[in-house]
C-alpha cells in the first residue's frame, strides 16, 4: 500500500487565540474638548453607537461652574433641536447633576445611537439678559455674561498590555475516502510545532476500526509488521478500537518528534469498502514568535 506523507494544507476554519495570554483592556484617553456653555445652555458631545450587547462610556468632566451631564437618543435630541423649548422634558439617561469635577460613566442600552448632553445649570434670568441685549446687542450680552469653560476629556477601551496575539487557525492535514484492506493504512504527520498542540481525528466506516496518533517510528514498525500494533497502542494514549464514526481530539507531545496516525481494520478480513478519514490541527498562522507565558 502506498503510504501517505502529508504536507500542511492552510485552510482557514477558525480563528483562535485563546491560546495566548489574555488580552488586557482598560480605559485610555482619546480625543478631548473645551466647551464655553452660556446660562441654560445645552452641548451635545461625541454620538456613542453601541452594539447588540450594549456598551459602556468614560468621559473625564471639568467645568468652571455646575453642569448637568447625560445621555439621551440622538434622533431624539436632533428632532428636538426644532422645538428648543421641549429640550429640558426629554427622557434624559444617566442624568448627573452638579457636576464640576468627574468620571461620568454610564451602560448604553444595545444598538441605538446617544449622544452625549452637557447642560449649564445656572437659571439666566430672561427679563434681565433680554434687556441688556436690547441695549448692547446680543454678542456684548455674551461677553457681559462669564462663559462656563467645560473641559471634556474622551476615553476609548483599548488593550494596553498583550495586545499582539498569536493567531491560530484549523488546518486540515487530510480528507480522503480510501478502500480498507488489511494492511495498516499510515499517515506520516510533520513534526507538531508546540507542546499540546490539538489535533482532530473524524473516522466513518462500514466496520470497525482501530485508529490511533504514535510516534513515527513505531508507525513505521507497524505498517512493515502489522504485529507489532498491540505494542505501538500500548505506547499511546490517543487511541480508539473498534469505532465507525467518531470524532475525538488528541495533543501532540513536542518531544515525540514527528508523529503517524495509524488506521486498522478489527476484522482480518474486512470488506472491501471505503472508509472516511479527516484530520485537522491548530496550527499558528501569524505572530508565531509572540512569547505567551
């Protein structure tokens, strides 16, 4: 029987990193920017797009006089821009009040865009503001007044520590239908790239089998003398008998060297059938020198 050597397909089935260290996240400054907020003034900041899960925001507040701080719908708050009178009965989120020095934070319910509002606590006095504009104009009325300087400093969360990943995919090494005989059907694997490296095995046949991952050596061994298999399965802890369809996982031990998969019929006399065999490894694709210990 012609043996099998395989060459390693890259075939993209899965992104996966959890084999590295974990990612670390925290919160780290991004944009800013100072407001001048005028009595009862309003300001709406950034526009927050959260996803299906919702999402979380940290702004840094600074402000010469009290502000309130909070979220609201931004179509909402854009149609109200049309009636400013309605601005102070809105359904306003996460309302902070008084505030000259904070952390605002607030959850964001999922998948519908807010923005962020600031809205100058002091009480103009519209009588008196109104004729003061009559005398000297409405921009010498706003030089009279002292602006409220409001000082927003936006946070993004971002990784900081651990941030390049090694990136893993699922390699498929072999998928093939082959007619079973009685001479031990081997698989020469090349050489696993780290110690507990997966590997999955999928068997369907039409009778039972024996398949099993050894060293090459001992693969070797069996496909030139098939008695030799009870003690190459003896030297193995990825083995299964006398299965038709499975599928099961193994790791590879680096220090084994390069490994064999080794297929048996139980029957000395097997039908001449086909049987189903794939094989998949987790392999590195990209950032492979990353240390993640």
């Amino acid at each position: 029987m012609k043996r099998t050597l395989l060459c390693v397909l890259l075939i993209s089935l899965l992104d996966l990193s959890a084999l590295a260290q974990q990612k670390v996240f925290d919160w780290v400054s991004a944009n800013n920017e100072t407001v001048q907020l005028d009595p009862a003034d309003y300001h709406s900041g950034r526009v927050y797009r959260p996803g299906p899960d919702g999402g979380n925001i940290h702004v840094g507040i600074q402000a010469k006089q009290p502000v309130t701080i909070a979220v609201m719908w931004v179509d909402e708050w854009r149609a109200a821009q049309q009636h400013p009178e309605t601005l102070g009965s809105l359904n306003y989120r996460c309302v902070r009040e008084h505030v000259l020095s904070t952390t605002y934070e607030c959850h964001l319910p999922p998948e519908r865009p807010m923005v962020l509002i600031l809205h100058d606590e002091r009480n103009a006095d519209r009588a008196v503001f109104t004729g003061i504009g009559a005398v000297l104009g409405r921009d010498s009325m706003k030089n009279f007044l002292s602006p409220n300087d409001v000082a927003v400093q936006y946070y993004s969360w971002s990784c900081v520590d651990h941030c390049i990943q090694p990136q893993y995919q699922w390699i498929r090494l072999v998928k093939e239908k082959y007619e079973i005989s009685s001479v031990p059907k081997i698989y020469n694997l090349l050489t696993p790239e780290r110690d507990g490296q997966p590997l999955n095995l999928r068997i369907k046949a039409p009778t039972p089998m024996t398949i099993a991952v050894v060293p090459q050596a001992l693969g070797d061994q069996v496909y030139d003398n098939p008695e030799t298999l009870s003690s190459a399965l003896s030297k193995t802890s990825c083995k299964q008998r006398g299965v038709q369809s499975l599928s099961f996982d193994c790791n590879f031990n680096l220090a084994d060297g390069p490994q064999s998969i080794v297929v048996v019929p139980a029957s000395a006399t097997p039908p001449r059938k086909k049987a189903e065999i794939e094989l998949q490894t987790l392999k590195c694709t990209a950032n492979c020198n990353v240390k993640t210990d």
